[in-house]
C-alpha cells in the first residue's frame, strides 16, 4: 500500500482540517461578523439582529439535506462547497472597500451562511459513514477540537491582526479586507487538500431515482420518519433549550467588551478581545470538548449528560460577576471567560453526541441535518432579540437575565431517555 493511501485511510489525515474548515466560515459569519460591525459603529440592536438571521440557512437547512443525500457523493458536496465558499470570501473584501458596505457584507455572508450549511450536511454525513460508532464516539472531542481552532483562528487570530492593523494606522474597513483575504487563501488551499485527502467510503454512493416523485417521495419519507422517532418532540425541545442562554450571550459578550465602562461595558480593546475571548477563552473550549469527548467514550453519554448541562450553563455566572465589577484585572477577565468557556466545551461534547443518537438508523445524514437546523434554531431565536434584551436592560440585568434563560434546560433533562452504552467505546474481544 502506498503512502499516499496509507496517510488518506488513518482518520487524522482528515479529520482535524475537515472540522477545522467547517468551523472557519461559521465563526467568520456568526461571531467575527459581530466584532467587524461593532468595530463599524453598527448599533447591538442591529448586530444581534442580523448576525443571528445568518444562522437561518442552518436552521433550514434539512431541507435540502435529501439532495446532498441522494445527489453526488457526500465527499463531491463537501469539496465543492469548500471551493466556492473561498471565492465568496474573497467576495467579502470587494464589499468592503465597497460604498455600502454593510448591505452588501450582510448579502455576501448569507450566501457563506447557505454553503457553509451545505457543506455541514455533506462533512457530517462522510463523518458517519467514512467511521464506526465506536471511532465516532473517540473522535468527537477531535472534530469539536478543531473546530474550535478555526474559532481561535477568527475570533482570536484575525481579530487581535485587524486590532493591530487599525492601531497602526490602516484604515478599519480595508483592515478588516486584509483578514478577509487570508481566509479566502486558506478555503482555497483546503479544498484542494481535500479533494486529494479524504477517502472515499463504499457506502458514500449517489440514489438514482426512476422519477421525480419517486425522489420526492423519498424526501417525504426521511421527513416524517424523522419526526416518529421516539420522543422526538422531548428530543427537539432538549435541542431547543439546551444552549437557550448562551445562545444569547455569545452575540452580547463581544459588544460588552468593546463598550466602554461608562456604557456598562469593559472597555477592552479589540487585541484584548482577541486574546482574551478569541484565544485563552477557545483554549480554555478546546480543552473541555476534548476532555468530554474522551470521558463519553468511557462511560457512555447517559452517564455524563447531567454534569455537562451544569457546565454548560452554570459558568454563564462569570458574566454576572465581570458586568457587576467591571474589573480591568486581565487575570480576572481571563479567568472567569476561560471557566465559561471550559464549560461550554465540556458540555458541548454531550449535545453533539446526543444529535448523532437521535440521527441513528435510516436517513441518518438527512436526521442529522434536522437535529442540527433545529440546533441552529435554538441559537437564531435568541440571538435575534438578545440585542434589543441588553439594550433595554443594560449589561447588569442581561446577564442576570441569561441565567434565568439556563431554568427550561433543566427542567426538560430529566425526560430524556438515552441507551445505557451509546457513546461507550466498546471492549475488544480477547482471544
């Protein structure tokens, strides 16, 4: 066997760039977006508005999920989304340096939104079917690892760079180009790696259908056997409510930041932002999804569930205590937003493999793609009034606000049924 094949069949040889490049374009859309406009003088009303309507391609994006299915394979739609998602950011620079930049920036991320979507449904997809059950289980701390990269990549990397190229001088819009840019280079480069790297599983095949209502009838049946699942509406509001604060905090923590003490906020700066937020935060995310990841392997997801959804929400205090204090302590800063994020981590690992629990069994990549638009749901709904929230409460109170948003999740939990040994790495036969 050559190396070539040897390297394109171990899963490190793809999984790691793979989630790395599906993290990238969400961060860029979701979270940077927010820095990049708060940085414009666009008002939080607007900011938590139209940054959480990008998340609609997510959340509808079940819906074309059948046509990745049945149409090429699962790794062409990945590729090919790949490729024309680094031609859309290299789009994002023109908008820019543009006269309306904000109107034309908003349009251009839809469209990443809509094939980022896309290609979440096709990478997820060649996920489950290129591993065992048992190597997904190991490798969903890796995947949320380095997904969580690309975040320190944009959130923290490109931020702290635009902060220095405007306090050096360059002008804002053209700095922000410039962060664009490299973006665009890196997809460009990634697509090709892919297209070379990722293997190509027996059961990743294209559905011929003798006629269209044959295909659409097979559209239909993936929707309702989707939603006879057992206890799926129990499922779904678990999905809903799971990140239901956090789903508003992550669009207010950034303009919290930037704003200056006498709004309320920190005062911090956009290289602080970056460091703090973007990095050491990530750092602190990274370390708690690998850790929760491993410990699902161990002892099932049953076992861990309730202990992730304490640390998914109950770290959300540290808001409280840095709005109340408003410290210029970097070490307290960095702390308090490491343990948030620590938390998020740790708790995510569970909320990823509880969607691949429910995806189990036929149609399991168009399953997934519904747990996860209802996911992306979750995160829109919030987010579109979590600005109109803050600036009616001011910081103080939204935080406090955030955590009475965690109760629902907490009261949903205790009816979730899950297998004893789903998640569980399995023991080898001796011999």
């Amino acid at each position: 066997m050559s190396f070539i094949a040897t390297f394109k069949k171990n899963p490190w040889s793809w999984i790691p760039t793979l989630y790395y490049i599906q993290g990238l374009p969400n961060v860029m859309v979701v979270e940077v977006s927010v820095a990049m406009y708060a940085t414009l003088s666009i008002s939080n009303s607007d900011i938590g508005f139209y940054t959480s309507l990008f998340y609609l391609p997510w959340v509808i994006k079940p819906f074309w999920s059948p046509l990745v299915d049945t149409y090429k394979t699962k790794r062409w739609w990945t590729v090919a989304t790949q490729f024309t998602m680094s031609l859309l950011f290299a789009g994002i620079i023109l908008a820019l340096i543009s006269g309306s930049f904000f109107l034309a920036s908003v349009i251009l991320f839809y469209f990443i939104a809509l094939l980022s979507a896309t290609h979440d449904i096709a990478a997820d997809g060649f996920y489950m079917l290129a591993l065992s059950e048992e190597k997904q289980a190991f490798f969903v701390g890796i995947r949320s690892t380095f997904f969580r990269i690309a975040i320190i990549s944009g959130k923290g990397g490109l931020i702290v760079l635009a902060g220095y190229m405007i306090e050096s001088g360059i002008d804002t819009l053209n700095a922000w180009s410039i962060s664009f840019g490299i973006v665009a280079v890196l997809f460009f480069l990634l697509s090709f790696y892919h297209s070379i790297v990722l293997p190509k599983p027996d059961t990743d095949v294209s559905t011929e259908y003798d006629t269209v209502k044959d295909q659409l009838s097979e559209f239909l049946k993936t929707i309702v056997t989707f939603f006879k699942k057992d206890d799926i509406w129990v499922s779904l509001l678990f999905i809903l409510f799971y990140r239901f604060g956090e789903a508003q905090l992550v669009k207010m923590s950034s303009p919290f930041f930037l704003a200056p003490i006498e709004e309320g906020g920190l005062g911090l700066s956009l290289q602080a932002l970056g460091t703090i937020s973007g990095t050491i935060g990530v750092l602190a995310l990274v370390f708690g999804g690998i850790l929760g990841g491993i410990l699902i392997s161990r002892n099932g997801l049953k076992f861990w569930l309730w202990p992730m959804i304490i640390a998914m929400n109950v770290p959300n205090l540290s808001y409280v205590i840095l709005s109340f204090t408003q410290t210029d302590s970097y070490f307290l800063i960095s702390s308090l937003v490491a343990l948030e994020q620590f938390g998020y981590g740790f708790g995510f690992a569970a909320f990823l493999m509880f969607l691949i629990y429910i995806a189990k069994g036929e149609y399991k990549t168009s399953h997934y793609a519904f747990a996860t638009g209802f996911m992306a749901l979750g995160l829109m709904l919030p987010g579109i009034v979590s600005g109109y929230i803050q600036e009616w409460l001011g910081y103080k109170e939204f935080f406090i606000w955030i955590m009475i948003a965690t109760i629902p999740i907490f009261l949903i939990a205790p009816f979730i049924k899950i297998e004893n040994d789903f998640g569980k790495k399995k023991e080898k036969p001796t011999t």
